[in-house]
C-alpha cells in the first residue's frame, strides 16, 4: 500500500509542477499585417495546387506499355516514384499553408507557436506557412 500512495504523491506533484508552468501569452500581430500576409499565402497555395497538376500531368505521360529496355523502366520507375513523392510533399505544404490560413482568420497568425513572440517580417516574406520564429527553428531544427 505504501508503493501505491508514493506513487500517487508523485503523481500530484508532477501535476503541480506542470500547472505552475506558465506559457508565454502570444503576441498579435496587427490585423491589417495579417490581410497582407493571407494574400501571400493564397498566392502560395494556388501556386502549389498549379506545380501539383503539373506533376500530375507528368506522371501520367509515362507510356509503360511501349517496349523498352531494363535501363528505360527503371528510369520511367524511378521517375513515376519521384513524381509521387513529390506530391506527397507538395500536399503537406498545402497543409502547412491551409492551417497558416486558418491561423489569420483566428488572428493568432505571426506568433511563434513555441515561445510567443512575433516571427520577423523578413521571415514570414520568406516563407509565410512557418509557424516559429527564426531563433525556436534555429534551435529546435525546425
């Protein structure tokens, strides 16, 4: 029994301790910032869905069925896969784009979800969907 109500102890303290913590309230940034900031998302996200089709249309025009050499099937394959991939890729960034729109309807765009604090301008020009800021992605590998 004794285990048992130790454990418990533990348990509430390590409760405590983690509601003691306090998190960093996020800044806002101004809401005329954040219009500007949605345009270049939306330009980015009809950008991907065009590379995206792109691709798609690439990968259909792989003929298989035209007689070729071992050499030539292994490129288309390798080309096919590659294609793949790269939607995948392609589709996670649409992701990552969709929620940073999401975030400037919400009016939390701009914050760095790890410590709070507004990402730079020149950062978010450059890459509008990132979530945190220069000195979090830098220390986190993000």
């Amino acid at each position: 029994m004794k285990k048992k109500t130790s454990k418990i102890k533990k348990i509430k303290k390590t409760i405590k301790v983690k509601k003691a913590v306090k998190i960093k309230k996020a800044k806002k940034m101004p809401k005329a910032e954040i219009k500007h900031y949605k345009v270049l998302l939306i330009e980015a996200k009809k950008n991907k869905l065009d590379e995206l089709a792109k691709n798609l249309d690439d990968g259909n025009k792989i003929d298989f069925n035209e007689v070729k050499d071992s050499v030539d099937l292994a490129s288309d394959t390798y080309d096919t896969e590659f294609l793949h991939n790269l939607s995948d890729a392609e589709k996670r960034t649409l992701e990552e784009i969709d929620y940073a729109i999401a975030k400037t309807e919400d009016g939390t765009y701009g914050s760095c979800e790890n410590c709070g604090n507004l990402i730079s301008k020149q950062r978010l020009e450059a890459i509008p969907a990132t979530k945190h800021c220069i000195s979090c992605a830098s220390k986190n590998n993000l």
